[in-house]
C-alpha cells in the first residue's frame, strides 16, 4: 500500500498553498552614498552662508584699523585663485582617467591637484603670517576676525580635502580602481568643486570688494 502524506495542522495547509515570491530587486548602497554626500554638501552650504552674512555685516567694522584696501595683496591672491581653479580641470582630468580605467593617469591627475592644493594652502598661511606681522590679527577687529573665520573655514577645508585625496590615492594604489574607490572618488570630485565655488565667492565678496572700500 502507497502511504498518503496528510499535513498536520490547517496552518499547514494554508502556508503550502500560499505563493512565493521571488524579490529580484538589488541595494545600491552607492546610491545612499550620494545622496548622504549630497545633503552634507547643502550642510555645508549652510554654513558657508552664515559666514559671508556674517562678514557682510561686519566687513566695514574696522575699529580705526586699517581696512581691506589696506592689507590685501591681489595679485597674490589672483595667483592663490588660479592655483584653485587649475586644480579644479585636473581632478576633472583624474575623473576622465578614471572612466577610461586608466589607473596611471588617476593617480598623475590626482597628484598634480594634490600639489595645486597644497600650494594655495601654502600662499594662504603666507597671506596670514603676513599680516599677523603687520599686527592685523583677528583681534584687531570685527572686520578682521570675520575674515580669518570665512577664509580661514575655507583654507580647512581645502586642507581636508588634501588629506582626502592622499588617502584615496593610496587606496587606488593598493586595490586599482574597484566600484568602492570609483564612488569615493566622485565624491571628492563634488567637494572639491565646491570649494571652488565657494572660493569664487570669497574672492569676489572678500578681496575685490575689500579692496575698493
């Protein structure tokens, strides 16, 4: 005789004649990625925003001190602009490697960006040291202490940013270019070109519209 298997219980029953389904949906953990790197990057701007409010209302408060036409040095600025924005289209040359899965010519982009940023981090301490000789400290006044803080925030950024990239170019070094550093890599990429941004502004608002006051 052929034995016949009967379920034990209804709950069983019901569980055997319910469908399964099959979630073929993959994570994209990238994609979380970007979006957090993005709303860090609106933070950011947040706080750059305050800032420039803060040094727009106190930018003219020189406690009879000298004023920004007095101290600031624009052709070494202009210099200090360039060096920023030339290491803007080499990381954009770094990415354009990248895609082509040239891992060489990355880490050559990469470098000279690196060197570019360090040299404008170099002319900024220069550019304070200067006129912390001159006596022109951010203790001096409102006006000075407002610059040192905006010029200051942004000069550590740039300086993160440096860090960061050293890292990634040792990551890129040891492992090549895998999904992971790709995406770390673009988001340096957005960073970077946010400080630019955000130089632009301080050079407009700051040093050109200082220097005519």
């Amino acid at each position: 005789m052929s034995e016949i298997t009967v379920p034990s219980s209804p709950a069983a029953v019901r569980a055997a004649d319910r469908p399964v389904f099959l979630v073929t949906e993959e994570h994209h953990p990238e994609n979380g990625t970007l979006l957090g790197f993005w709303l860090y990057l609106m933070s950011d701007c947040l706080v750059f925003a305050c800032l420039f409010a803060m040094y727009g209302v106190l930018g003219r408060s020189y406690a009879a001190g000298p004023s920004g036409a007095d101290l600031f040095d624009l052709p070494l600025v202009a210099v200090n602009t360039a060096l920023l924005l030339l290491s803007s289209i080499t990381y954009g040359f770094a990415m354009l490697e990248m895609l082509k899965k040239r891992k060489g010519g990355t880490l050559l982009w990469l470098a000279v960006t690196g060197l570019l940023g360090a040299g404008f981090i170099g002319i900024e301490l220069y550019e304070f040291a200067h006129l912390l000789h001159q006596g022109a400290g951010p203790q001096r006044s409102a006006f000075l202490s407002s610059f040192f803080t905006l010029v200051g925030t942004h000069g550590l950024h740039v300086t993160f940013g440096i860090i960061w990239l050293i890292t990634l170019m040792i990551q890129v070094g040891k492992h090549g270019l895998i999904a992971e550093n790709k995406r770390r890599l673009f988001c340096l990429s957005m960073f970077w070109h946010f400080l630019d941004v955000v130089w632009i502004g301080v050079f407009t608002f700051v040093y050109l519209m200082g220097s005519l006051r």
